[in-house]
C-alpha cells in the first residue's frame, strides 16, 4: 500500500503523533487510507494540508478556523498560499517593529535615559540619544569618560534632561547666529561658545579635555547621524561648529 506512516509524517513535519492522532479525531487531517490492520496512511495531498495546518497553525489560528478555511470549496491551495505570505508579511512587519523598539530600549538602558516614551519625544523632539550612545559607545565603550557618562546619567530625572537639551539648544543657536553673521570660526566670540559646549558636556557627562573635545568636534562632521542635527539647522554649521572647537583646543592649551 502506497503512503506515509503516521510515524513518517510526524517525522517529515516535525509534529508528535500524538498531534496527528488529534488532528484526525477533530476532522482536521484525516488520512486518506487505512491499513487491513486499520493504521494510518496519509497521502500527498494529505501532507499538502498538513502544511496548510501548519501554516496557520504558526500564524496563531484555532484549530476550529482551520478547520473552515481548509473546507471552503471556493479557496484552493494558491489563494492559500498567497493569504499565508500576507499574514506572514504582516508579522514581519510586526516583529521588525519589535525589534527596532526592544534595540532602542536596550540603546536607551545604556545611555541612562529613564524616561517613558512620551517624557523622552517632549524631552528630545526627533532626536534619538540612543543613536549617539551607541556611538560613543563603540568609540569610547572602555573609556573612564564612558563610565563617568553612563553613571552620572542613569539617575538624571526628566528635569535633568529638560535643561541638558535646553541648554544645548541655546549653544547650537548661539553658534547658528554667529555662522549667519559671518563671524569667523576662530574669533574670540565664536571659540568662547565652543569652551561653553566643552564645559557643557563636562557639567553633565564627563571631564571633556580639549583633545576629547576636538575628537567630538570631528565626529560632528565625520558622522552623518550627528551632521545631520547640525546641517538641518543651516548648511555647512557642522564644519563650522568643528572648526571652532579646533579654534579654542588652541586656545584652552
């Protein structure tokens, strides 16, 4: 006799047989044939709609709906087929989601940043910390400035990061009207708003030195992610912005 073994199928689809067992009881997959001895043989088509059992199955259908869609007999296995990759897709779509939230959890954890979803979006707008974190992480994961940064941060309350981003605000836009104005990079006015960056970040992450600063200062050109806070504030201010730290390392040594 021609056919699979309950043992086989079990085997081929990764089930028990118990299931398969069950699955028959509850007219979900019945074998098409029987033994003398009355054991179960299951067929090719049977094995295709264990493979649509299992499709949804995955997909988080009761085995009572299956049981329906399986038994419409206006639905054949290519619209099958094509309502699973939707549904897959779907999920996909869902679990990368997931993940991107998880990450930016995981990338918010690391730089200290206690805050509910809402807090942070009133707190940083579109801007993501979490994005510089992992990046001064990599660069600097090891480093003393990096521990500092990360023990001083976990405690900051959302007053803390509300005057941090106010703070910062006011020195981009300080740097902006001079860039407008004309003012060169490595005048006195220009490179005294770079030695106030530099103690900004000293007052509330770690003991910024000049040569720290100038690296940061590179970053803020070199790094896409960070030009971009910078550029979509008026073009070419990264540049700017790094020449006058380079300006005032001259002048701070």
């Amino acid at each position: 006799m021609a056919g699979y073994s309950v043992g086989q199928v079990a085997a081929f689809a990764g089930v028990t047989v118990r299931t398969l067992h069950h699955y028959d009881e509850i007219g979900l997959l019945s074998p098409s044939e029987r033994t003398a001895a009355g054991y179960r043989r299951y067929s090719e088509p049977d094995l295709d709609r264990l493979q649509q059992v299992l499709f949804y199955r995955e997909l988080g259908f009761p085995l009572e709906e299956i049981t329906t869609i399986l038994d419409d007999p206006g639905v054949d296995a290519a619209t099958h087929l094509r309502r699973q990759h939707e549904l897959l897709l779907r999920r996909i779509a869902r679990l990368e989601a997931l993940v991107v939230s998880v990450e930016t959890a995981l990338e918010a954890a690391r730089m200290g940043v206690s805050l509910t979803p809402e807090e942070r979006y009133e707190v940083f707008g579109e801007f993501r910390p979490e994005d510089h974190a992992a990046e001064a992480e990599s660069r600097w994961g090891g480093s003393p400035a990096w521990a500092e940064s990360r023990r001083r941060t976990s405690s900051y309350t959302k007053a803390d990061w509300q005057a941090i981003s106010a703070e910062a605000g006011e020195l981009v836009e300080a740097w902006r009207s001079l860039f407008a104005r004309g003012v060169a990079a490595d005048s006195p006015e220009v490179t005294a708003v770079a030695e106030r960056h530099r103690e900004h970040i000293s007052r509330w992450f770690y003991s910024c030195t000049s040569e720290i600063h100038v690296g940061l200062g590179e970053m803020y050109v070199a790094d896409e992610r960070f030009a971009r806070n910078y550029e979509g504030v008026a073009e070419g201010l990264s540049v700017y912005i790094r020449d006058s730290i380079v300006a005032n390392a001259g002048v701070v040594r």
